[in-house]
C-alpha cells in the first residue's frame, strides 16, 4: 500500500505545514485547513508561521491546499494536526479533534488508516476518536481484540505525536525522533514505515496508542515543572539580591545540572499540555500536586516581575502611574505567534493598573495583533520617552539592540530601568529576574 499512498493531513498550522512539505517530497499529499486566509497565503507563498524558505513555499503553493474538505476524498491515510486547547475553566478542549474526526469520517474507507498527532491524553485516540469514526462509518476500528476477523469491515489508526518546536532551526522533522504506533503490530508497523521515510533521525515504535499519548504529555510537563523550579528560585534568590543568571552559570558548571532558565511560560505547549495529563489523572482518582503546584508558579511569574519593577520605579520616581515599553509579544523566541502569550497577559495587567504602555515586536504582524488585542502597539519605539522598558522575549533581533540605543529610550538616563527578564545583554546596568 505504500507505493499508493496519498495522504491527507488536516490543519495546515506550526505542525501541519512541515509534515506536508516533507511528505509532499515522497507521496502524493492533500492538505485542508478551515481557514480561508492561511489556505490564500499559502497560494500567494506567504509564510504565517515565519518557518520555511522560499523554495519551500514554492513546493507548498503548487501542491493540493483547500479550505474545502472534499479535497481529501481520494485520500486513504489521513493525519490530524489540528490544535488541542484547554477552556477557561483550565480543562481540555477537544473540538478541533471531534470536527476534524467528523470530516474524516465523511472520507475514509474501508482498510485505510488515520493518525493522530496532537496532544492528547491516555484513552483520547481510542475512547473518543475512533468511537466517532464507527458512529459516523459502517466502519471498525482495527485492534488487537477483533484483527483476526476477516469479515471486519474496519479502518486502521494509531497516534504519533508531534514534536515540532516552533522558531528552531535546528531540529525539524528530518532532525528528531518521531514516536510512532498502531492498534495492531502490523498496523503499528506500517505507520511507522511511513514516517521512516521523512524522518531521518529514525522513529521510536511505542508498544501501544496510550504509551504514545502519555510519552507526549509528559514531555512538556516535564520541561514545565522544570521551568517552574529555576522561576521559584530566581524569586527566592531575588529576596536575597543574588543575580539567578549569575547563580544558573555556576550550577551548570556541574556536569548533570539540568540548563532551563526563568522567565514567562505560555504557548499552546507547556502551558497547555500538564492541564491535559491532570484532567486524566482526576479522572482515575489521583490528585496531581506537584504538576499543578508548577503550572500555577509559572501562571504568576508575570506577578512577580512586575512587582520587582514597580520597586525599583517606586524607588526612583515616587509617583503612581509610568510610562512603560513592553519589548517582546509572542509565546516564545523567534517566532510570530501570540496566542497565548504570557508577555501580553504582563501587558494586561500593566494596562489594567492605568499605566501608559506601548507595546513593540518586529516580529509580529501590527494588523494581525490589533484584530485580537487593544493594547497600544507600535512601529517604533519613542526616544527619550519612558520611565521603564521590559524585554521579555529573546528573538535575534531583539539581542541585536545596541544597549546604548535602550538607554536611549529611557527619558531619564538616571533613574529610569530596563528590566532584561531573560538576562540577554548580559548588563549588570540592567534589572534582571
């Protein structure tokens, strides 16, 4: 079947947009995504995920892409990479999968195959998904429990979860492990020959579907909690007035001390991904203290780095209100995306205690910004201006500013402060976290 394949992936986003360029190299591919707009950028070679080079565009915009779904009915291997968020209420959410299943349902057939790789956990693949496609279908799933009936009118699905890590040039889908698995051997089997064909790193065939979700959602809690304990630190070392930048390089001068910095955590990784493994957790009755204990820590930190520059303003200035620059809007480095950003919720909460604040991000798009947020963003930071400047992202071009061009933007050279929250100049003159 693999000489055959023509494969459909369905969400043309951070994940989507790789695994389509890379497969559209081997197999014949179809994308579909909902969104008009992405679909019109991607003909007119516009790159919204600001990761790919204009020869890639060239291949992607000459290939399969619609907002419309039938273009997938010729397709007989099908791959999500739609988004899973969590609610307000911190709990997850799981429409995209369940519209994202539904469509697929309208196309798959008999012997043909779907793999999940958004996060999900233990169960999702199986308990939900699968169930909707044999409500939707005439159709089975194929596992362990029925593969030996040969009258079973089924479908094959397994789960690979993505490990896209968005702004890294350094290591995409040719460049990392990609864990792969099935519902049955052979189905396990052949959906890992297929991604052994893009992934040149090699795969890593789990033992089972939830062994794969639960690989998945424990990476990125991992990394969380991690974070969170360097963020407790910097706060205790703070009290202390011990520089934590100063403390992290001493500790990683031993061999197996573990290198994560401080700083705001958000994005629809490791600020999402822990809240999917507790849900589970509550679900089999185990109350999951340390992981939540990680999450709400780094929830705060925006709490913290404010106070610490209202200190140091208050200090200087002894007056209620600011004139604040912000330096720094998307989740993470070298990237153009916002969705859940932990700078703008800092933003928020500057804006909310009736502060003047601009907001500045060369890497991000102004009209796309404004569309979903009200905060004062600008072309060009004004000279001579500010009581304050924080810069909480670490984009290349944000480290290429001169210091003295920073100190420019302070309208007291004196008393003014830039607070450095990831430490990227390197100057003691600069408050740190």
């Amino acid at each position: 079947m693999i000489n055959n394949l023509r494969i459909g992936i369905i969400g043309l986003g951070y994940v989507g947009l790789p695994l389509f360029l890379e497969f559209s190299k081997k197999f014949e591919v179809k994308g579909f995504d909902l969104s008009m707009k992405k679909i019109n950028f991607l003909k007119k070679k516009i790159d919204y995920t600001n990761q790919f080079t204009k020869k890639d565009l060239q291949i992607i915009s000459n290939k399969n892409i619609n907002y419309k779904s039938n273009i997938l009915k010729d397709c007989n291997f099908f791959i999500v990479t739609v988004p899973t968020p969590i609610t307000k209420n911190k709990i997850p959410d799981l429409s995209a999968v369940i519209s994202a299943t539904k469509i697929i349902s309208k196309y798959i057939k008999k012997n043909e195959y779907v793999v999940y790789e958004s996060t999900f956990y233990p169960g999702v693949t199986e308990d939900i998904c699968v169930k909707i496609i044999e409500q939707k279908t005439k159709l089975v799933g194929i596992n362990n429990n029925n593969k030996n009936n040969k009258k079973l009118n089924g479908f094959n699905y397994g789960y690979s979860p993505e490990r896209i890590n968005p702004g890294d040039l350094q290591h995409g889908i040719k460049d990392i492990i990609k864990i792969t698995s099935g519902a049955t051997n052979s189905s396990a089997k052949f959906i890992d020959s297929v991604y052994k064909k893009i992934c040149l790193a090699g795969t890593y065939k789990a033992q089972s579907i939830k062994i794969a979700e639960s690989a998945k959602v424990i990476e990125n809690t991992q990394r969380d909690i991690n974070i969170a304990l360097i963020n407790e630190f910097a706060q205790i070392f703070s009290k202390m007035n011990i520089n934590i930048y100063d403390v992290l390089h001493a500790a990683k001068t031993k061999w197996n001390f573990l290198d994560f910095s401080p700083g705001l955590v958000g994005g629809h990784c490791i600020g999402v991904d822990p809240y999917y493994l507790t849900y589970k957790a509550s679900k089999v009755g185990h109350n999951s203290v340390l992981t939540l204990a990680g999450r709400k820590l780094n929830d705060n930190m925006h709490t913290f780095i404010l106070k610490k520059l209202y200190k140091y303003l208050d200090k200087n200035f002894r007056k209620k209100k600011y004139k604040l620059l912000l330096i720094g809007l998307t989740f993470k480095e070298n990237v153009n995306d916002f969705r859940n950003s932990r700078s703008i919720v800092l933003a928020n909460e500057i804006k909310k205690h009736g502060h003047a604040l601009d907001v500045y991000d060369n890497n991000v798009s102004i009209k796309e910004f404004k569309k979903e947020n009200k905060l004062n963003i600008i072309n060009k930071p004004k000279k001579n201006f500010y009581d304050g400047v924080l810069i909480t992202v670490a984009h290349k071009r944000i480290k290429k500013f001169d210091k003295d061009y920073l100190f420019s933007l302070l309208k007291d050279k004196e008393k003014g402060k830039i607070f450095d929250v990831k430490n990227m100049f390197n100057q003691k003159k600069f408050l740190t976290i």
